[in-house]
C-alpha cells in the first residue's frame, strides 16, 4: 500500500509539471484559433493534417511547439531545423503569436492513428525496450508508455503521428549526428535536425537501421493516449 501511495504522489506530481508547463506558455488558444489560420493549408483546420509528411500538431505539447517555431524563426546559419516554407511562417509571428497559436492546437483533439500490424512487434520492443547491443535507449522512457510525451521536459507527444512524418524526424535526427563528424564538403543532403540539447535523439536515430525506424514510427502511429 506504501509503494502505491508513493507512486501516486509521484504520478499526481509529474501531471502538475505538465500541466504548469502548458500554463507558462501564456497563450490564449482562442486568439490562436484566428492567428493560426494561415497554419490550417497544411496542418488542417483542426491541427490533424492530411498529408502525412506534415505533422499532426492537435494536442502536442504548447511548451514544445512554442520552441519548434522558435527553431523554424531561426536563420538557417543558426537554426537548428531549418526549413524554408517554416522559415517564411514563423519568422513574423511574435512573440504572444506563438503562444497562442501552440495553445490552440494544444487543447485541440488527435486523431487517432493505425500501426501496421507487421511492423507492430519490432516496433514495438524498440519503442518498450530500445536495443541494448546497439545502446538504443527505449522511447517510453522520454515519450511515456502511451506516448504522451512530457510536457514539463518539453518531450513531444507521439502518439497518433503520422508514420511518415515520424520517418522523416528520425532520419533528420540522424543525419544531424552525421553532421557532427563530417567536414564542411561532407555534410549530409536531406534535412538535418539537432534540436535536442543533449544529443539523445540523434545518437538514438543514428543507431537504428532504416527498417527499424520504420517500425516504430508505425507502432507510435498506432498508439493512442
């Protein structure tokens, strides 16, 4: 009974960090609704996107979408995930703009999505278990066990994303590592992310095979919070 009381307290505390993370954002989604009009082409109205090269943005995290339009306001000389139709969307917002928008869609719902079911069981003791001889962390650890990430950290939700959006991140991740090594005339093609502080997911991406990331970005697809 003590241990559970005990892992209550700790629950009941990590859901108050979450929630006074989103409140710090000071956005007001009901002013994001019209500032986020422009973002609904690609988003969608709702923040449920159609293409799934274009991520879901209902129900991420206010704090961390606030720091991905930060990113995107960046020059490309400083960014760290650039790219250019962001670039031209972000770089006018303010400031207040940012906020609201990210708080819009944070209170808005995600659809849920599907894993493939051949895809499910790798994907799944990657996203549950990582891959200790290749020092893949587990993705629950920072994601959560029904992938809905932590606020408070400014870990994104994953749950319900769209597989191939998912593909892409991974990729940029790891060729982000790449870039680390490589020389000014060796840097990779394709988009590089680094946008994690402490280098987690880009020594993560850069350890799993193509087939592997396409397993658990499926099975993160499948996941519903």
């Amino acid at each position: 009974m003590k241990q559970l009381l005990v892992l209550a307290t700790l629950m009941g505390a990590a859901l108050g960090m979450n929630a006074t993370a989103a409140d710090l954002t000071g956005g007001d989604a009901e002013a994001g609704q019209n500032k986020a009009a422009a973002c609904a082409a690609c988003h969608g109205a709702d923040g449920n996107s159609v293409n799934p090269e274009w991520p879901k943005l209902a129900g991420q995290h206010a704090g961390y979408l606030v720091l991905q339009l930060e990113h995107f306001a960046a020059p490309q000389a400083e960014s760290k995930r650039f790219n250019a139709l962001m670039y031209g969307q972000a770089v006018g917002l303010s400031e207040q703009d940012r906020a609201d928008i990210a708080a819009y869609y944070a209170a808005q719902q995600t659809t849920p999505g599907q894993a493939d079911p051949k895809k499910v069981e790798l994907g799944e003791r990657i996203y549950r278990g990582g891959i200790a001889e290749k020092d893949v962390p587990a993705c629950i650890a920072c994601h959560g066990p029904a992938g809905e990430g932590n606020a408070a950290a400014n870990y994104p939700a994953v749950a319900g994303q769209h597989a191939k959006y998912l593909l892409m991140q991974l990729e940029a991740y790891a060729r982000g590592q790449e870039a680390l090594t490589a020389g000014p005339d060796e840097q990779p093609e394709g988009a590089v992310r680094s946008t994690d502080p402490n280098q987690m997911m880009r020594n993560t991406a850069a350890g799993l095979s193509k087939r592997e990331m396409e397993a658990v970005a499926s099975y993160m697809q499948g996941l519903q919070r």
